[in-house]
C-alpha cells in the first residue's frame, strides 16, 4: 500500500526541515535535482507528488513542467499516480497537460487545485 515508504526530494534546503522535524530520516532525503532524481529510478514508484510549482511566466517555467511531468512517468510504475498541486495561475496549463495525457484534475474549495493522473 501506499506510504510504507517515503523519500523526499527537493533542489532547495527546505528537505533539511524534514530531517530536524523527524519526518523522515536522512536517508531517505535528497537534496538534488527532482527531475534528474526520477529519470534514474524508472518504474520505481507507487506514487510521486508535487506541491506548488510556482508561477509559470514564462517558457522557461513551463518547460520545467514539462520535464517533471515526464521523468514522473518514467519513475513511475504501470499502474502508479502522479499528484500536482499548484497556484490557480499556473494551474490552467498544467490541467492542459494533464487532460493532453489523460489524467484528471479535482478542484477542491479551500485547497489549491489538484491533477491526479495514472500512467497508461
């Protein structure tokens, strides 16, 4: 089932805070490039989950999107989930994505929005 095993992943020294809060123990937190991260683990995860991209202004932004959305795919398994939250701005293209791919997005009142999308 999902959760009986959780590592954490994040370019910024925000995963530290997981470490000295006692969330996770710190071998199960990266501190490096998420994207390059799952490239190298293909059908490895049950679940991957994003939160909060950030405003997507520009080519740049959205093309990260792009690239996290796909090494999500690759380190997923046949039948895991990808979770994408973000802010109301960005999140119009990254329910274009998901809807491109088949996946689903929830809209909940009082929470940023959601994708949810299985892999085909």
């Amino acid at each position: 089932g999902f959760g009986e095993y959780v590592e954490a992943v994040d370019i910024s020294d925000s995963v530290s805070l997981i470490v000295t809060r006692g969330i996770l123990p710190k071998e199960r937190v990266y501190k490096t490039d998420g994207i390059q991260f799952l490239r190298e683990r293909p059908d490895n995860y049950d679940l991957v989950a994003s939160f909060l991209f950030g405003p997507l202004s520009d080519d740049r932004s959205r093309k990260f999107v792009i690239e996290f959305y796909e090494a999500a795919t690759i380190s997923l398994k046949s039948e895991g989930k990808l979770i994408i939250t973000s802010d109301i701005g960005s999140f119009r293209y990254i329910e274009e994505l998901a809807l491109q791919n088949k996946g689903e997005s929830f809209k909940f009142s009082g929470f940023p929005p959601v994708f949810l999308s299985n892999k085909r």
